[in-house]
C-alpha cells in the first residue's frame, strides 16, 4: 500500500506537518515525528488494553486506529526520506543525526507495536468483516513500513486466514516443550542436554571417547533484521556425561569468538572447524579443555553473508573423505594432511551416508537427493553438463504432516504451501540421517530421517532399490515420524550415537528464516507473537525406541560402549565389525590415524585374512563387514591384486563395485584393465558402470578400448553416457578418431544420438580449457568422414555445431577452425540432410587462408556495455548458490543457465521471469525442472538489465545485451500483477 494513500485509496488530510528536505535541519526533523509516534504510541497502549481485557474494539475504532496508522506511516517514512547524508542541512548539523536515528528508532518500534496490535484485535474483532478490516489494516502498514528482502515486486501477501491464525508462541523449558511431542508407536524422545549447557546448537559430532563437540552459531539472526550477525559470539563447546545417567551434564567451551561457525569434524589429536571462509585445525596442547593451537586447513568457505547457502556437513565419509554440503570440494586424506579435491557442490543443510557409502542431501524443497555414484566423477570432466543420478531424487512424495497450525512459513500466502492451516509440502528440509545400525531395532534398519525446520517435525522415508536408484516412500502413512505443537521447535541437525540412538540438534529459536530470505508475511508473524525470542536456548534430544537399554543398563545406551580412543589398532580393526556405523567410522579413521606401516603388519595381514574368509558370508544386510576394513586397508596402502581378485569373485555387487573404485587408486595400470575387462562383462549393470567410471583414471590411449565396449553395448543407460562423458575428459580427440575409423558410435539408434549430442557437446564447449580452433577442426573433418557411411552421425554432430553458432540468431556466431577440414569442402558438394546441414555452418566458419569467407572480428561491447556487464557479473553472486558460478547449475534442482535456449530467446521472458518468478516444469539441456524459482533478490530495472546482460554473454552465451529502458517497459507492462509467471503463460512449458 502506498505511504500516501489511505485504506479508501484517496489521498489523506494529514494532520502533521512534514517539513521538506530542502528545508529541513535535523532537529526540525526529529521533532516532525514525535506529534504522530507520541499519538500512534498512545494507540498502541489502548490496543494492547484492549487486547487485554478481551473486549471486541468497534468498527469506528479500528478505522480510527487505521487512519492513525497511515499518517505515522506518512510522517516516518517522509521523515526518514529527508534523511540525506549528502544535503547541506544534514552535513553541517552532525550533532544532531543521533538525535534523529534515536527519533526513527523509536518510530519503528512504536509502528511495531501498532501492527501487533491491530493483528492481535483481528482475533477479538466483533464480525468477520470487522476483522477483515483490521487484518488489512496489518497487512497495509507492515507491507508500508518493514517491506523484506524475501518479498517479490507485485505480489500481494495475503494475511493469514482466521481460522488459521496462531495468537500466541510461549516459550518453553525442554520440559514443557517435550510435552508438546508426538512420535510414532515404538519410539520415544530423551533430552541430553538444554540451556544453560548449550546455545543454539546448528551441528555435533561424536569423538571417539563418547563426548559430544557441538557447534553453536550463537549470532544467527540476532533479531528479525538479522543485526549482529557478524559478532564473534559462535563457540565450539564439548559435552560430557560425567555420571554416567544418559544426559550431559558438563560443558566445556573449546573455542569461543567464532563468526558464524557452520560444521566440525574430529581428526587426529584435535577437531576440523569450518569458519568461514577457513577450515580450521584446531588442538588443545596442554590438556586443560580449551583451543590454544590453530591453522588454516583450506579456505574459499561461504557462508557469512548468506549462511543458508554455503558449505557444511564434513562428515568422514567410507571412502575416507571428509565430505561436505553445498562446497565445491572435498578433502582427502593425504599422509597428516588433507587434499582438496573438486566435487559438484550440490546439497544444502546437511549431509549423510548409507553402509554403501552414497550420500544424501535435503535441499529445502527437495527432501532426499542421493548420489547414486562417488560425485568425484561427476567433477572429472570440466565440460559435462550434467552427471545423471548425481544426484538422484529419491521421494515422489514430498508431503508433510505438521501437529498443529504453522502459519509462520516464509512463502504461506502462496497457494498450496499451507493445507488447512498447516504446511502441506517441505519447505525447509535439512540435516538427513540413515539409520545404519541394529540397536534402533529392524523397523528403523535402513531409513532416511529429514528434519523440516518450518513445520516443527521430523519426517522418515523408506529406502529400496530399483534398477540402481534409490527410492524414497513415506514409512508412516499420512503422518510424519515426530512432530511438535511448539513453534520454536527447529530440528536442524540429526546423527547417530555411539549408543545406537539417534540425536537430533534443536536449536529452539523463533526465527529461522535468514534475513535475506524473509518475507513480509513472515516478519509480521515474527513480531506479532515475539519469535525473536529466545536467544540463548537450544536442546539436544535423542529418539530411542521404546524397549530401550539392555538389562542392567544405568545410562540409557541402546548398546555397549566403549572409549575408542583408548583402542590400539588391532582392538579398532574388531570394532570396523561393529553393528552401529557412527563406531565403525571412528574406528575406521582412528586406524588410519595411527597405523605404523612396520609396526602393525601383523594387524593387516589378520584383516585380510578375514576379509577373504568373510566373502561367503557377507550380504546387502551386512555388506560392512567387507567394506569397511577394504576402505581402511586402502588408505594404509595395504591392498593388493591378489586381495582385489578374490574381493571381485564375491556373489555382491556391491563388493564387487567397491572393488573396483579401491582398485583404481591401487592398482598398475595393466593389473587395472584387466579387471576392467571382466567387469565389463558382469551381469550387473552398477559393477559395468563403476567399471567405465574406474578407467577414467587410465592414460587416454589405455582407457579407450573399455569405453569403446561399453559405448557398443551399455549406451541405453543415461547414468552409463553420464559415465563415459566423465571417463572421456583428456580423450576426447581420441575418440574423435576412434569414431572416425569406425570403432565407436556404429549402430544409428536414440541412445547412440543422445550420447553423440552430449559428447560433441562438450567438445564445443568454451570453459573446457582446450584449444577450441583445433577442436573445431576436427569437428568438422569427423562430419565429412561419416557422412556417406553414417549419415545420422554427421547431421547429430552438424546440428550441434549449427546450434553452437546461433543460426537462428539476428547475427549467428562465426567459428574459427585451425585449418582447412580435410574432406569438409568435398561434403559441400554431395547432397541430403548433411548438405543441407552443412552450407548454413559453412557460411559462418572460417580458417586462415580462406577466401570464400572473410573473417569477423569478435564483437567487442561499447564501453557502456562492458560496465553494464561487469556490474551484472558483481550482481550474479547472488544467483550462484543455485546456478553456480560456471553457470551450469545443479541438475536436477536448478538448471543451467550457461547454452540455455531460454536465456537466449525472447527477453520479456527473461524479464518476467526475474520480476516476479516462475513456476511449473521446463526443459533445459534434456532435464526437465520444476523447482520453484522466485523473484530476483535484485530489484531495480538497471540491475536486473546487468546481471541478465552478464548471463546472455557469459560462458560462451552470446544474446544480444538488456537495457534498462525494456525492463521498465516490461515492468509497466506488467503492473499490477500479484503472482508468479508460470512455464505455461511463458511459453516454456516442457512438452514431455
């Protein structure tokens, strides 16, 4: 609504002076405002008299109280628009600014209490339609005065509904707030530890002597604004049972003055801490409890600015890696140090592991994403677009069964978010667990756990196997796994125990939108029922089931335990055995850590001793008891061809598929393709896939051959051509030539053409590193060789080649080859759907010598342009965390933006889609999308014409730039309108 009109829409007698900013001085500026703030605070009094005796306001005091409300509105917001560092008056009066921030401040916080209490009078407001008023009242002067940086330009949030209205939020002690628990039959929730003990807690891990080290982001969002946020305030604490009755009841602060701190992970004699933007080593020396030792691991950590988009996790995973979320990269173990090495940074809160070493992600809306393959494969090849199943989304069922109304939902206005009152869907998925153990009993065996933030509860899927991929069912029916009626309930991290039970980090806050997100609706809410507090609470709970500890169990422990970092490393080599995988891993990294290659050959000859005998007996339920030692025996360099060749006879898959990932680091090249070879041949399409994956590594001449094979008999598979793309990154001239002798790609069939289109794909593909006139060249002399005997192929390659010059275009792109293709010129001359392919493209390639072309000069942008251009480059860090720096996205959430035919066509759509978002499926790059993508967090008609200029010119797009001036017509164009555009209303729907 705007400042200067009122409720009825016509502009308002107002009954305040506002003096103008050319005449203003401070002080007549802070005194402008205390006439209407000393009234509106007068208001906000009987308001909250009123609301507390419970009696219905009248009609004429509600529209009294509107009026009111629109002139404070009028009188603050004119105010602080004088407020003009730069103009003479304010300059030259210093003195007074405090006076008038102090005056302002005041103001915001008596048109606070007005708006809470016009909402609070919509539930005592005598009719429905007198409520109605008053509701519109709040929404009017909320969406006037505390407009959010989640709010989308034209998009009208509707107050909550009445009937779905929540009038109060107490805050609650851990044991009121367990009272508001509800779990499935066979489970029960245990405190472990609450404020004063812990604050905030966002993550924890286990170290190996039972302690529990918690991170605490103490400075997360502070109050609604999101102030204080970078204050030094973040501690890394460690808990203690010290008598041993299942609770914690000692805390030790191990480091303090952090700045937004996001994960840690315990190694070697100390703990790895992620600061952002470090990764932190640090120790404790001398014994007493607290960091005095600390050194920068890595750096390049996110997560200060925007900390619900940056890295976190860094879990050891079984490949013996710590492994983070929503970070670029992984690191390895590398003697005493660690080695970073390049992963898709795909994922959001959280991060899990499966037995089989897969991991899980929970990216807000998407509950369970899993990498069917090691994502280090899906980063090998700078040119791929996407890795299929990398990740996979595992549920088709993203509903949620909240225990009471929530309201409080970031995007609740919008239809469909909130079913009766209650969020319908995820919205605020984080932090998955899988249940790997037997303490927890054989009905949690195997399950995923997602915690949702926004609808207070913990939901619990089922997971089987289908052809390879993961599938996800709901495992409670129309209900979620445990759900709290308390709105400050925010599960946000969950892990397993060394007990066997399962713990889940509650930070206990109002807040958990993150400023940068958060909308009016939102914030209304926030301040109406006071969620912005408490601060300095937070509680850690444990689910166990019901028929719970052992006999003659005093601590509550679901299973014997014991400090593992008192083990030698045979005793750790029995626990890699154990039942519960927190102790596995633990006991898998201690042996690493402190194995002595002379010292303990004794201890590696007995494992691989029981790692053969262990073969016959092993199966999917306990395919640990192979994996586990293979992992560790890897690291220590303690693996041999024999020991690998008896690991691939095995009757599992699995084994045999893990094999083949620990042969690839182990064994000579020639040891290595000859199990290659046999792989190629099994009967189980995983262990063919890991075989392709595995001969990546190979030198290119070496590796080409096992690629060949699988492109002749596996290509039906999208996860196998995703395989080969990744494994052919440095061969690809190689198999260029290999195609051109007629080794590969033989048969005409879809899938050979779908391979064919990703293959030269890349191949063209600017940000690959190679020289692309040699690439092109080759391209083109790969056309005229098939053409007569394999037409499909050359018109597959020709319409990759026409599609990357833009032909369509007002002005197509001319591609530079190093020389004249041999053959090419002879192609001209035949005829059919080559020919007729051929002579667009010929028309814009040049090479040195030519003189039926005349070479073009690249296009340089003006001045203004470039400017333009580098600004939109600055802007587009806001889009990164989705679309990724490089522009290829993270399929099969967010798509690329980097060769989309929607960047590159009509701009309106461009522009609409920034102004007020999208929704419904669209098809890019072969992958169909549907998340939901809201309005640009960049606002302005110059800023959404730069960074859409930067995206059409960048990562070889080359659309014509947007200026200004046609944002503004779409924008006028579009006025008015109150919701997303839709794939449909675009034109950009997938058709399939």
């Amino acid at each position: 609504m705007s400042t200067e009109r009122c409720l009825s829409g016509q502009t308002p007698h107002s009954t305040f002076d506002h003096p103008g900013p050319d005449t203003v001085s401070a002080a007549a500026l802070a005194s402008s405002v205390m006439q209407p703030l000393a009234m509106s605070a007068s208001i906000a009094g009987v308001c909250a008299a009123i609301n507390a005796s419970g009696r219905s306001p009248s009609m004429p005091m509600i529209s009294t109280f509107g009026v009111i409300v629109v002139e404070v509105v009028v009188a603050v917001s004119t105010a602080i628009g004088s407020l003009d560092s730069s103009h003479p008056t304010i300059a030259s009066a210093q003195s007074n600014i405090t006076d008038v921030e102090r005056t302002l401040n005041m103001g915001g916080s008596v048109l606070r209490a007005l708006r809470d209490g016009l909402y609070t009078l919509t539930m005592h407001a005598p009719s429905s339609h007198d409520g109605l008023v008053a509701s519109l009242m709040v929404t009017a002067l909320t969406a006037s005065v505390m407009a959010q940086n989640g709010d989308r330009a034209g998009e009208t949030q509707l107050n909550i509904p009445l009937e779905w209205q929540v009038k109060d939020a107490p805050i609650r002690s851990a044991a009121e707030e367990a009272k508001t628990f509800d779990i499935v039959d066979g489970y029960a929730i245990q405190l472990v530890a609450a404020e004063p003990l812990v604050e905030a807690p966002i993550a924890f891990e286990f170290g190996p002597d039972g302690r529990m080290w918690v991170v605490e982001m103490r400075g997360y969002m502070r109050d609604a604004n999101g102030g204080g946020e970078l204050e030094p305030i973040g501690r890394i604490k460690v808990l203690t049972d010290s008598n041993g009755d299942g609770q914690m009841d000692k805390a030790q602060v191990f480091l303090d003055g952090l700045v937004m701190p996001r994960a840690l992970a315990p190694w070697r004699d100390g703990v790895l801490i992620v600061e952002p933007p470090y990764l932190l080593f640090c120790r404790d020396t001398n014994g007493d409890g607290v960091s005095d030792e600390s050194r920068v691991v890595a750096s390049g950590f996110a997560g200060k600015e925007n900390p619900e988009h940056a890295g976190n996790g860094l879990i050891f995973s079984l490949d013996n890696t710590f492994t983070c979320s929503q970070h670029p990269f992984r690191f390895a173990l590398d003697g005493d140090a660690l080695r970073a090495e390049r992963v898709p940074p795909h994922g959001q809160w959280g991060v899990a592991e499966d037995a089989q070493g897969r991991l899980y992600y929970s990216p807000n809306s998407d509950p369970l994403l899993v990498d069917l393959v090691p994502k280090t494969y899906a980063a090998r090849n700078p040119a791929q677009m996407s890795f299929e199943g990398s990740p996979s989304r595992a549920p088709s069922d993203m509903r949620v069964y909240p225990s009471h109304l929530t309201p409080g939902v970031n995007r609740g206005y919008q239809s469909g978010v909130l079913k009766d009152g209650k969020l319908a869907n995820f919205t605020g998925a984080c932090s998955p667990y899988i249940q790997e153990g037997a303490a927890m009993g054989s009905d949690m065996q195997g399950c995923a756990l997602v915690c949702e933030v926004a609808g207070n509860l913990v939901h619990r899927y089922r997971l089987t196997e289908d052809d390879g991929a993961v599938v996800a069912t709901p495992a409670d029916g129309a209900r979620s796994f445990w759900t709290s009626t308390d709105e400050r309930f925010r599960p946000v991290f969950c892990r397993g125990g060394p007990d066997g039970a399962i713990y889940v980090a509650d930070m206990y806050r109002g807040i958990i939108q993150h400023r940068d997100f958060m909308t009016t609706f939102l914030r209304t809410q926030v301040d109406a029922r006071g969620l912005a507090a408490p601060l300095d609470a937070g509680r850690i709970w444990r689910i166990v089931p019901t028929s719970s500890a052992p006999a003659g169990s005093s601590t509550g422990a679901l299973c014997t335990t014991q400090d593992l970092s008192k083990l030698d490393v045979a005793a750790l080599a029995q626990q890699l055995a154990h039942a519960e995988k927190p102790v596995r891993t633990t006991a898998r990294r201690l042996f690493i850590e402190r194995y002595d290659n002379e010292r303990d050959q004794v201890v590696i000859d007995a494992m691989r001793a029981k790692l053969r005998s262990d073969i016959a007996v092993t199966t999917t339920a306990n395919v640990h008891l192979i994996l586990e030692p293979l992992w560790t025996l890897s690291a220590c360099d303690a693996v041999d061809n024999a020991l690998l060749i008896a690991l691939f006879a095995s009757d599992s898959p699995i084994i045999r598929t893990h094999t083949l990932r620990v042969a690839e680091k182990t064994l000579a090249s020639h040891q290595l393709i000859t199990l290659l070879e046999r792989a190629l041949l099994d009967t189980n399409p995983q262990v063919r896939l890991q075989a392709v994956l595995s001969a990546g590594v190979l030198d290119a001449p070496l590796r080409l051959g096992i690629l060949e094979h699988a492109l002749a008999n596996d290509v039906d598979s999208k996860i196998m051509r995703s395989a080969l793309i990744s494994s052919l990154s440095g061969a690809e001239e190689d198999m260029l030539a290999s195609i051109v002798q007629g080794h590969a790609l033989t048969t005409d069939s879809v899938s050979a053409r779908a391979f064919a289109t990703e293959f030269f794909d890349t191949l063209l593909d600017d940000d690959s590193g190679r020289p692309q006139n040699s690439m092109l060249t080759n391209m083109l002399m790969t056309a005229a060789a098939v053409a007569q005997d394999r037409p499909w192929l050359a018109e597959t390659l020709l319409h990759r080649i026409a599609a990357k010059q833009r032909l369509n275009a007002k002005e197509p792109i001319q591609l530079v080859a190093s020389m004249e293709p041999v053959g090419w010129i002879d192609m001209l001359q035949q005829h059919g759907n080559a020919l007729t392919l051929a002579t667009p493209i010929d028309r814009n390639v040049f090479w040195p010598g030519r003189e039926a072309v005349s070479f073009v000069a690249p296009k340089i942008a003006r001045s203004a342009q470039m400017s333009v251009a580098e600004f939109g480059k600055r802007l587009f860090s806001n889009c990164m965390s989705c679309h990724q720096a490089n522009g290829r996205g993270l399929p099969p959430v967010y798509p690329p933006l980097r060769g989309s035919d929607i960047v590159h066509g009509d701009p309106t759509t461009l522009v609409c889609i920034l102004l007020y978002g999208l929704e419904g499926r669209i098809e890019v790059a072969g992958q169909i999308y549907s998340q939901v993508m809201p309005a640009a967090s960049v606002k302005s008609d110059d800023e959404i014409a730069a960074v859409l200029t930067y995206v059409r010119s960048a990562w070889g797009n080359s659309a014509e730039p947007i200026d200004s001036a046609f944002v503004a017509k779409v924008r006028e164009e579009t006025k008015g309108r109150q919701r997303s555009f839709t794939a449909k209303e675009l034109g950009i729907e997938a058709t399939r």
